[in-house]
C-alpha cells in the first residue's frame, strides 16, 4: 500500500507525531494483509511468546538474546545478542505488539511493531526488556539495537517483520516520521535492515546495509 506525499511529510516536525497508536488514531487493516507465520507454520498472537531462532544451523545458527552490553552503564542487562551457534542455550522470549492491536491479536508482514523481551524482572528493569536502536557507534560504523526504549509511542523503535529473500523472514527499524504515516506501508525506504556485527567476540544485532538476519520464530511453551 503506497503512502501518499510520503517525503514531504518526512519533513514535518516530529512533535505533530506526538500521539500514540490507540483507538483515537485508528489504523485500518488492509485487505492482503498477510499473517507472520512461526515455524510450525501458525500465524504469530501477541499474547504470545517466541524465540528468534535463525532459520540455518551450526555456526551460522544461534538464538536471539538478552545481554549486557559492553563498556555500559545502564543498571540491567541492555544489548541485544544472537549465540554463536544453534548448539547450546535457547534464546531470550520476545513478544510482538503490533500497531493494528486492536482489529485482534495477530501480527502481520510490513506492520510496524514493537519488541519486547517477555522476562520476569524488577520494576526498575521493565523499560530494559523494550527493544531500541541506540546511537552512533563509531568504532562499529553503525547503530546497535538495545533495550530501554517505549511501546506505542511517537519516539519509540518501531521495527518489521517481511519475508527474506532467503529463508524465514527479516527484521528492520522504521524511523518515527514513516512510521506514523504509513504503518502498513510495504515501501520500505525508509526503513533499514537489521544484521549481525561482531562486538567483543559476541554477534551483537545492529543495523546493516547488506546481509540482513533471516530468522523465524519459535513458540515458548
């Protein structure tokens, strides 16, 4: 669906974004819209919770997780990490909240989400569990994905779910201003891919140019 006057919009100051997605700011639904599907082939629920699994093996495997990040002086666990290998521990749950909540609880491709670790922890961790992209690393070269960020709100991360090239599906962060006009939108030009770069020996995930992750996703029971 092709968003109308969508680069000069991108213009407009973000405090005109200021409101949430919420029932006073319906989004509509479009008709093809097409589920995410986990690897059992069933359409993804909000209520629920999954691992990101990537959808090769060995070392090109390995579980998305929740970790401390280097050098970091946040009081929890805030970096976003995928294992070495699909051999050894599982991954951190994560549970999707889609922008189109209320039509029901599934999630859909090219819908704009956020991301949230699903893990019990104190009260002055909950915004640690909300992933983000952080700022600028410059001995990296790019921006790195953490946690402390808001759900539903104007300067939240909003991510993607679309289908890979590949296998499975990829992941990529929306900024703000394409995110509140069109969050259906399949024009994804705005929107840059999520990847893997090596930090301290650790896959630590981060926006990319190229060779973004293909992952699925996998059901908690």
């Amino acid at each position: 669906m092709k968003c109308l006057f969508l680069l000069c919009l991108c213009l407009v100051p973000i405090v005109v974004f200021s409101s949430t997605f919420t029932s006073q700011n319906p989004i509509n639904l479009p008709s093809d819209a097409t589920p995410v599907l986990d690897i059992t082939g069933k359409e993804l629920d909000s209520r629920l919770s999954y691992r990101i699994i990537s959808t090769f093996w060995g070392a090109l495997g390995g579980d998305v997780y929740l970790g401390k990040s280097p050098n970091s002086d946040a009081p929890c666990a805030n970096g976003i990490f995928r294992y070495n290998s699909d051999v050894g521990p599982s991954g951190t749950p994560v549970r999707f909240i889609g922008s189109s909540s209320h039509f029901g609880q599934g999630i859909f491709e090219n819908e704009l989400l956020n991301i949230q670790f699903a893990i019990s922890t104190s009260k002055l961790c909950v915004s640690y569990t909300i992933w983000k992209v952080g700022d600028y690393d410059a001995s990296l070269g790019t921006m790195l994905l953490e946690t402390g960020g808001t759900i539903g709100q104007a300067d939240s991360s909003w991510f993607k779910i679309v289908k890979s090239s590949q296998l499975g599906y990829n992941l990529l962060y929306c900024p703000v201003t394409s995110t509140m006009i069109c969050p259906f939108s399949s024009d994804d030009q705005f929107c840059l891919k999520v990847g893997v770069v090596h930090q301290n020996g650790k896959r630590r995930l981060a926006l990319v140019k190229d060779n973004p992750l293909d992952v699925s996703f996998k059901q908690v029971q």
